[in-house]
C-alpha cells in the first residue's frame, strides 16, 4: 500500500513539474511574439498602422522606438470616420512621423459614397503617403450579396476617385480571406499590403509593399498592442 501511495505521489510531482514547464514554455512563446519586430537588417524601413482603438498615441515614444511612418485609421464605409484622425495627423506631423491614411472597404455600400466620405475626411496633402484601402469584408456577407463583378467593378470606381484626390495610386491591404475569395491581386493592379504575423506572407501571388508583421507588438507608446508595418526593401 506504502508503495502504490509513493507511485501516485511521484506520477503527481511529475505531472506538475510538466505542467509547469508547458505554462513557462507558453508564457515565454507569448513574450517572444509580442516583442517580436523583423530584423531591421532585412527590413530597413519600418512603421505602424494606428486607429481609435489606441487610444492617445503618443508620437514622440512611437518615433523613438524606431517607427519611420505611419498609416492612420482614416474612414470606414460610407459614414464611419476615425475621430482620432485629425489629431493623430497633427501630432504625427509634429513628431516627424511620415504618415498616410487608411480607408477600410465595405463593399456593402456604394463606391462614391465611400469615396466621398474618403475625401471629406483626408486632406490633400503632396508629402503624405499613398493612400491604402483595407480589403477584408466580402461582398457574400452583405444584406444584398454583391457578385465577384461588381466587387472588382466597384472597387475600381473607388480606387479611381481617391486616387484623383489623393494624386498618387492606392495601396491594397488584402487580408488571405479576401484574396482567397476574389484573387483580387491578380485583376487589380496596385501595390500590395498583407498581413501575417512573423511569418513573410505569400497569399498574394505576387510581390508584396507592405507587410503588417506583427499585429499585437507591445509598446510604450498607445495602450493597447500595436500593428507593426514593414516596407519590403
């Protein structure tokens, strides 16, 4: 009896030395993929993507820790608009941040009134970046599904419109579930913006500009993990 009690001690000890081993493994995994950043030996060029979510950013600690630009949540839809834009745009000139601004697709609404909304929000402004549009919502999850047509078709109206305001080509930030449904990389001509966190993405087909490679990256500048962007170089 002394005997089998020994044997079930000895199995729990072991089975909590494992589990404890595993916890410290995770926890590590979890630290390394939350301060990881390409090397900018292979990456030159670095920055982020910054929306409401983040709350107050502050530009000078985001510069210091080796942001060289960044994309600003811009709009969204036909109506949503960032309400940090504008004063993300003001300080992260101040700071010397190179920025740009985001729209996020929905492909639910109508193009020109994306645009419009697009425009009425973005200033023209020859030093900033070429604007970028967020492709991830399909056209399947709208109230009136929208065909694989009148996706390229409305899009490219939309690309169209933005682009005369803005004076320079958009870049396309496909997620691998929009690119997976409309190949969209292969029938619209624009540079790419793909998202895959550590690992080089290759959904697209095709060269990519821009690579969000770490979407969760903890930082000192904003309260929530950042959305780390590299520039293929």
């Amino acid at each position: 009896m002394a005997r089998k009690s020994s044997s079930s001690r000895l199995r729990l000890r072991l089975f909590g030395a494992v589990w404890l081993l595993a916890m410290v493994a995770g926890a590590y995994s979890w630290w390394q993929v939350r301060h990881w950043r390409p090397d900018r030996a292979d990456f030159p060029v670095q920055g982020v993507e910054i929306g409401t979510h983040d709350g107050t950013v502050d530009w000078v600690a985001l510069k210091a820790i080796g942001a060289n630009f960044a994309y600003i949540d811009a709009s969204a839809s036909a109506f949503a608009r960032d309400d940090s834009f504008t004063r993300n745009l003001e300080d992260a000139k101040a700071a010397k941040v190179q920025i740009g601004a985001l729209h996020r697709y929905d492909p639910c609404q109508p193009a020109e009134r994306q645009a419009a909304n697009f425009v009425t929000v973005v200033p023209r402004d020859a030093r900033m970046l070429p604007p970028a549009v967020e492709l991830d919502m399909l056209g399947d999850e709208c109230p009136n599904p929208v065909s694989d047509q009148g996706i390229e078709s409305e899009l490219t109206t939309f690309l169209n419109q933005i682009e005369m305001h803005t004076g320079k080509a958009a870049i396309l930030k496909i997620t691998s579930r929009f690119q997976s449904r409309y190949r969209i990389a292969a029938r619209i001509d624009r540079n790419l913006w793909l998202v895959r966190t550590r690992f080089v993405p290759d959904y697209a087909g095709r060269p990519w500009m821009l690579w969000t490679a770490n979407g969760d990256l903890s930082n000192e500048a904003t309260r929530d993990g950042l959305r780390w962007v590299v520039v293929q170089p």
